[in-house]
C-alpha cells in the first residue's frame, strides 16, 4: 500500500513539474514576441540627437579647456569578471 502512494505522489510530481514546464515555454514565447515588438519600435522611432550647433560649441570648448570626458567609476561593490573578492 505505502509503494502506491509513493508512485502516486512521483506521478503527481512529474504531471506538475511537466505543467511547470508548459507554462514557461509559453512565457518565454510570449517575452521574445514582446521583444521583437518594442525592438521593431525602436527601429521605426527616428533619432534626434538634438541641437547640433550646442553639441558642437561644447565640443569645441571643451577641447579648447583641454577638459576630458566624464569618468565613469564603478560601485564599490562592483565584480569584475575573473576577480576572485576575499
């Protein structure tokens, strides 16, 4: 009696784990639809870079101060790939 419950509860685990399976399939066909949709919008959007007589005049100005572009510093808690943290 125990050794058909035991297989009942397998048979119960393997129906709701291959169900748990189903359900992510679709999310992730429904998640890369939805990304070859907003990438399609991006693409039609046109890009405006804004007033190019201001980026230029900045541009010039800051070449002519000698001033470098801002440097980015990562967080303090930042892992660089292959760093080992102790």
């Amino acid at each position: 009696m125990r050794h058909h419950k035991i297989v009942a509860y397998m048979g119960l685990l393997a129906l709701t784990l291959t169900m748990a399976g189903v359900v992510q399939a679709g999310e992730k066909e429904d998640m890369e639809a939805m990304q070859k949709k907003l990438n399609q919008e991006v693409v039609e959007r046109p890009f405006n870079p804004g007033d190019k007589a201001s980026i230029d005049a900045y541009l010039e100005q800051a070449l002519k101060n000698g001033t470098l572009p801002p440097q980015m510093v990562p967080p303090s808690n930042w892992q660089q790939v292959g760093r080992v943290i102790t």
